[in-house]
C-alpha cells in the first residue's frame, strides 16, 4: 500500500479528531462554524483528490468541484 494514502488516512482521522474538539469546546458562533467547515472542506478535497483519484481527471472538473464547494461553504457560513 502506497504511504501516501496512509499518509491522507492519517491526516483525515486527526481532522475528524480537531473537529470533534472544536464542536464540543467552543459555543456555536461564526467562528466555530467557520472552523468547522473549513476542516470539513479539507477532508472533502483530500477524499476527492487522493481515494478517488480525481487528480488524474480533467483540470476542468477539478476546477469546477472546487469551486462549487467554495460557494457551498460560503452559503452556509453566511445563512448561520
């Protein structure tokens, strides 16, 4: 097996970690939120691009999920 996908395993299991710290510590505000999202982007981008090999796809599909997830996160920061 590949290290760097043990690498990216390691590294979403510590994100999901933080995030569960930060959902429990801190109140709800923008700033949690926005915390939150933020690592969710994150694991989001490295699922996408590393286990389901979207890094070999096409810069045009790269470009457009990266984008619609940049306007999704938005939209939910500014409705909270």
């Amino acid at each position: 097996m590949k290290k760097s996908l043990l690498y990216s395993y390691g590294f979403l299991i510590f994100l999901t970690l933080i995030t569960a710290l930060v959902s429990n510590s801190i109140i709800m505000s923008t700033f949690a939120v926005s915390l939150i999202m933020l690592f969710s982007a994150v694991k989001f981008l490295l699922v996408a691009f590393q286990f389901m090999e979207l890094k070999k796809a096409n810069s045009f599909w790269k470009m457009s999920l990266s984008l619609i997830l940049g306007l999704m996160i938005l939209l939910i920061i500014f409705i909270v």
